[in-house]
C-alpha cells in the first residue's frame, strides 16, 4: 500500500474537490443537505442504480416530505412506495428509524455516526454519509466506490469482501479526508467511482486524479480492488399456484420474516416438500425419477392434505419463471388450479383478491413476473 505524504493529500483534496464543484452530478437529494433526505437517497442507493433510484425518491417524498410523516406512514403504503426497488427490509427499517427519531429523539436527528449507527437499518458507510453530508462531520463514508477509488489510488490489496477490511480503508481514508468539506469530498468519491473509476469501463486516462492513481500509473488497475467471489445463489424450485375464481385470485400472504416477508404473492410451494414423498427407501438407485404426471399427483395430494383443496392441476405454457435474491435463485413452474369444489380457507394463510385492487397492493418483483406471464 503506497503511503501519502501531506503534500500529497492536500495536493488531493484540492484537485478532487475543484473537480466535483464543477463536475459533481445534479442529484435532487443535493439540493441542500437536510439529514432526511440523504438518509432516504443513501439508502434507496443501496444495490440500486442512481437513474432508477431518481423518480422513486421524488415520489417517496411527495408521500412522506418529513420523517414525521414517514414515521405515522401505514406500511401498505410505504411498501407501494418502495415496490420495485426490492430488498423491502430497507423500507422497513426506514419507518423503524423513523419511530426511533420521533420517539427517542424527539425529532432531532443525531449529528454523530456513532450515534447515528443505533438506528434501525443504518450501518457505518450510511452513518459516515449523513454524519459527513449533513452534518460537516470528518468521518468517511465507506462504500463500494470508495473501495474501488482508494485501492487503486493507493494499490492497497486488502480483499474488500472481508468484513475486517472496512476498518482498513477507513483508517487510510480518515486521515485523506478533508476536514472542511467532508459531506463534498465523499460524494466526490462516489462520483468518481461512478464514472473515471467504475468497476466497468474505467476511464483513468481522463480522470481528474489520474496523476494520483497509482495502480494506473503501474499498469494494474484492473487488479484492484482485490475480492475474492460470493458463493453463487443457492438454487431453489418452487411450484406457483395460478388460482383463479371469476375476477379474482387466491393470494398468499408471506410470513413475517424471511423472504418478501408480509407481501402477497400466488401461493408458492416448495418443490422439495413436495417431492419428499417419493423417498420410499425402497429403491437401490437414483433411477426412478418421478415424471411429470406424477410430480402434478403428488402436489395435489399435499394441496388435500394440508390445505384441504380439491383441484386438478394444468401448467401454464412458457418457460418457468425465474428470479436472483442475494443467497437464492428461484426457479418457479407455473401451474393453473381447476376447483373440483369450492375451497374451505381455514387452514390457507391467504384470502381471495380482486384484480382491481392489484394496483393497490405492493408486489415483491417475483410476483411482478409471475402475474406478467398470466394475467396480462
């Protein structure tokens, strides 16, 4: 790791903040420096690209202009202002720690990342952004960009998907920060990771800081930052239940936790649940694979015998639908449910939906792509 002397970092400072007054993006959540609306924008920001993030933080605070008004929000509400940015524990945590502002803070906002951290759903790189951005506070604000800037910067070869290594970069970049316009020189860095430096199509020979740059300088920026790769998805296959009744579905609510926790979605079982009942014991060899005859006779038996439900079973054409969460990837087979009689719904955690109230309710994205593939 290359070590700057305090020329250098002063040197720095100046060329990268001269660079952002005049280059640095045109974002409505910088438009002042109101706690409320960094913390909203950093956080919608999380795994989402900033022209997407754009019309949903206009509307979010169109619907909640305060944290007061965010805080008092009905969760039905937030969740339909949140539809389709997906990750929906953000938007929980927000009104969270909106209560937590309300009623512990007395709408004050704590001016401290330490402080900052005890809210609900903020972690230390949203911490450093509101410490930093909205309150002049000289922290840093840690975030993949500011991995990817200062370990080419600097060539440091700490590997960023180690939690420990957060605390590496934020010693290195504590002592670069500036300490009369923090909140600047951190969006500096995020813009500068989001355009000279990006992960994809690095443009390091027009950068503003290209003489700083020394992993550019040796040749070997594409080797930084170092990272080792995440395990691939687990893969997961469900059958999804199509289950019409006039103008109106059998829904399913999600539980509490876990995956799309709360939401509505076409009831979805597991095909491993299903296909557990074909492990007899009896048998020497992987051979005898169900067909898929047999496979549609064994869900609607554990339909029967846990839900009660007399139906038949149709698949519906096209190609399962699929859909990538962080840890999981589901592969869900479509299937059309036929009552033989109408269903008793003692023992279903759902009720039936008017398709006239769908645009009323907030659907995760896998739900999205199901009611897609039927009900257009």
């Amino acid at each position: 790791m290359i070590e700057w002397s305090q020329d250098t970092i002063d040197a720095f400072r100046q060329t990268l903040l001269d660079w952002y007054d005049t280059h640095g993006r045109d974002l409505p959540w910088r438009q002042d420096h109101d706690p409320y609306h960094v913390w909203i924008s950093e956080i919608m920001l999380q795994q989402t690209q900033v022209n997407t993030v754009i019309p949903y933080y206009e509307r979010f605070m169109t619907w909640f202009p305060t944290v007061q008004e965010l805080a008092t929000a009905p969760e039905a509400r937030l969740m339909k202002a949140w539809e389709g940015l997906g990750y929906y524990s953000r938007a929980r945590n927000l009104q969270k720690a909106a209560r937590q502002i309300v009623d512990d803070y007395h709408g004050q906002w704590p001016q401290t990342a330490d402080v900052l951290r005890e809210l609900a759903g903020i972690g230390p790189y949203t911490a450093g952004a509101i410490a930093s951005i909205a309150f002049n506070q000289p922290v840093p604000a840690v975030d993949g960009n500011a991995f990817r800037v200062f370990a080419r910067l600097l060539k440091i070869d700490a590997d960023i998907a180690k939690p420990q290594t957060r605390q590496i970069f934020g010693q290195v970049i504590a002592r670069i920060i500036s300490p009369d316009r923090p909140g600047d020189f951190n969006q500096a860095i995020m813009d500068l990771g989001a355009s000279y430096m990006s992960a994809k199509n690095s443009d390091s020979e027009h950068s503003p800081v290209r003489q700083f740059n020394q992993a550019y300088l040796d040749g070997v920026e594409d080797q930084y930052p170092v990272k080792t790769k995440k395990p691939r998805p687990k893969p997961v296959a469900y059958f999804g239940l199509v289950m019409p009744d006039a103008n109106q579905y059998l829904m399913e609510k999600r539980p509490s936790n876990g995956l799309l926790a709360n939401f509505w979605t076409f009831p979805l079982v597991k095909q491993a649940d299903v296909l557990v009942a074909t492990d007899s014991g009896d048998t020497d060899s992987g051979d005898n694979e169900p067909t898929d005859s047999e496979i549609l006779e064994l869900l609607r038996q554990y339909l029967m015998t846990k839900y009660g439900f007399k139906v038949s079973l149709k698949p519906v054409q096209g190609r399962p639908v699929t859909h990538t969460f962080t840890h999981q990837k589901w592969t869900i087979t479509l299937l059309q449910v036929i009552w033989n009689e109408r269903p008793d719904l003692s023992y279903f955690p759902g009720e039936w939906l008017n398709v006239t109230k769908f645009d009323q309710i907030a659907w995760p994205k896998v739900q999205e792509k199901m009611w897609a593939r039927v009900g257009k």
